[in-house]
C-alpha cells in the first residue's frame, strides 16, 4: 500500500519545483545525447539567474537550480530556444536512458529517437509520472540494472525484447517502439490514481505485462557502468557530485559539439580521448581510480529545506581521504535519499560534519 500523498513532484521547464535555494528546472535528454551549444545556453541561464553549473541526474537529465520564483519570462524564452523541447505537453514525459556505448550496429540512438517522437504525438502520454522511466538497451553499459519501467533490449539490428521488470515479450525492431507506447498507455489506463508512478506499483497480473514472461538477463546486460577514461577513440568522464562546472562545459565544448550523458553522471565525449588532459584540467574526472568514482551526495543543506547537513560540502572535505575499502559511498540529508545509485552502496544519513563521515567509514572496514 503507497504512502505517497498524491502526484509526483518531479520538476520541469514548464512546472518548476521549489528548494530552499530558489526553484529548480530540470531538461530532459532522451538518451543522453545533448549539443554542447545547449550546454553553453543551460549554463548562462545558470549563472545569470540561479546557481553556476548543471546538474546531471540519475537519469541523465539536466538541471539548473537556485532560479527565482516565479521564473522569469527570459529564462523560458532561452531553454526553450535550444534544441531540448519538441513538445511543451510532453517534456515530463521524456525519460528515456539508453546504454552509451552499445554496438553500433544496433542503432540505439534511432530507436531512442523514434520512441521520443512516439511519446510526444500520444496525448495520453503527456500524463505519465515523471518517475515513469523507459530504457533502451543493447548489451553494454548497464542500463537494464536500472529502475526502468518499460525497456527495449535489442539483441540484433532486427530485434530484441520488450522488457515489463523482469519479464520480457520477443518482438521486431520495426514493432519495438509501438510495443512500448502500447505498455505505456496501458499503464496510465490500469493505475488507480496519481500516487501509481510506476509499473511496479501495479499488480502482477495487469494488462501492462500481457502476454510476457520470465525473460533472463543476458550476463552483459547487467554490466557495471563504463569507468571514466578512453573507450577507442571516445572519453568517458565523471563529474564530481554530478555537477558540470561553467569551466568544464567550456572545456567541452572547445573539443566536440556534442556530448551524452549517462544515468550515472557521466558523459561521453565522442572523439575525446585525445583531449582527456585538456579536460581534466578543467575539473572532469578522467581517472577511473579517482574517489569521485566512488563518492556522491545529494544536494544537502542549505540548498534543502529537508536537511541541516551539508552533504556536498562534506562530500568535497573528505573526497581526497576516502579509504578504497569504503566501496561506493552516497550522503544524503534525509530518508527520501535523493540520488542514490541503484548499485551496492553505503548509505549514509544525515552526517553532521566530515569528522563524523570518516568515524563510520573507519567503522564500516
């Protein structure tokens, strides 16, 4: 039985969510893949009107925060001018992941793009919850180990498996994406009310999930994420607390004129290998052995009105003594844990200051 109270709060362009630093708008990237031009723009809009910097989340969304309220005319106009929102109606409904490094073959980036499209020309889907989640996979980088709602796995260029948790149905390449829309409309049909976000929230006997069954996992679905440094000629990099300094996206964008991101808070960098020092002199990680691999927090105060814990300051105070042996460490100010990956990790509430951090991360050996 949901506790929740009622709709989700997840924000928008359109419907901002309100912080203790001001509001918040978050941009979605279907798949990841966003021209550094937008990046640019997304980063004046911060440094003029909120907070410097973006913040990617969990899902490879973007985020600007610390906005007034309400937000001003001049920062809808300037999101709005990218090429981030082909649909007003739909934007909360766009949280596509996909795996970033996948055989090329399997062409996920036009699956993602077909399925985006989809998604904006059903009306009903302008309804989905903003925690509703689809994933598109192919064998590599892990996003099947995610909480996706409806996923794609392909397996060829020519077909794959619809995935409804941890049930699958066999179906074309050419029916993929209807396939999804299908589950998609089902769901909003058979959920109760607006505390139902999730597919997982539905009985297991609901339409949403006919004619599936069990569908194992093939071993390379389920890899970890690509660790920071260079994939071929590609470059993988990690952003620390997941936030993309002002410094580092202009380092980006003198090197390529896109970029993906992950729902790991990292970026791809097409063609970046050979730029790896250039950018991490502009404070991206680029060392897979680096503790920011291993280190998060959510915002904490005094951006929170949840928490007095200043959880990203403590998170920056500490970064450089992290013992290797305290594994993947999350800090959060509260019970919600905002950000927490979905991989092992150590999870810890509500610290009061670093010395407090390390004392369990002593303990915890």
């Amino acid at each position: 039985m949901t506790t929740r109270t009622g709709a989700d709060r997840c924000p928008g362009l359109l419907r901002p969510f309100d912080s203790a630093d001001g509001s918040i708008i978050r941009v979605r990237v279907p798949g990841g893949d966003v021209p550094t031009s937008a990046l640019v723009t997304l980063a004046e809009v911060a440094a003029t009107h909120g907070t410097p910097g973006l913040h990617v989340t969990t899902r490879g969304s973007l985020q600007v925060r610390g906005l007034p309220t309400p937000l001003p005319d001049e920062v809808a106009r300037a999101v709005l001018a990218t090429s981030l929102f082909p649909s007003r109606t739909h934007e909360r409904a766009r949280n596509i992941i996909a795996d970033p490094l996948a055989d090329p073959s399997l062409d996920l980036p036009a699956i993602v793009a077909e399925l985006d499209a989809a998604i904006c020309a059903e009306p009903v889907l302008a309804s989905l919850p903003g925690r509703f989640l689809f994933a598109i996979a192919g064998g590599e980088g892990g996003v099947l180990a995610e909480p996706y709602d409806l996923a794609y796995e392909a397996t060829s260029p020519e077909a794959g498996i619809i995935r409804v948790g941890e049930r699958g149905l066999a179906v074309s390449r050419s029916r993929a994406v209807a396939a999804l829309v299908e589950r998609a409309v089902a769901f909003l049909s058979e959920r109760a009310d607006e505390r139902t976000w999730n597919v997982r929230d539905l009985p297991g006997d609901a339409a949403v999930y006919a004619g599936t069954t069990d569908a194992p996992f093939a071993p390379a679905a389920l890899l970890p994420p690509p660790a920071p440094g260079p994939v071929g000629e590609d470059l993988v990099v990690a952003v620390p607390l997941g936030v993309i300094t002002p410094e580092a996206i202009t380092a980006l964008a003198a090197v390529t004129d896109r970029v993906r991101t992950t729902a790991w808070r990292t970026l791809i960098v097409p063609g970046g290998a050979v730029h790896g020092p250039a950018l991490a002199a502009a404070g991206v990680v680029t060392d897979p052995n680096s503790p920011w691999t291993r280190l998060s927090a959510c915002s904490g105060a005094p951006y929170c009105a949840r928490t007095t814990s200043p959880t990203s300051a403590i998170a920056r105070e500490i970064a450089e003594d992290l013992p290797p042996s305290a594994g993947r460490v999350h800090l959060v100010g509260c019970d919600r844990a905002c950000g927490a990956p979905h991989t092992d990790h150590l999870l810890i509430t509500d610290p009061a200051d670093a010395d407090a951090v390390l004392a369990i991360l002593e303990n915890h050996r």
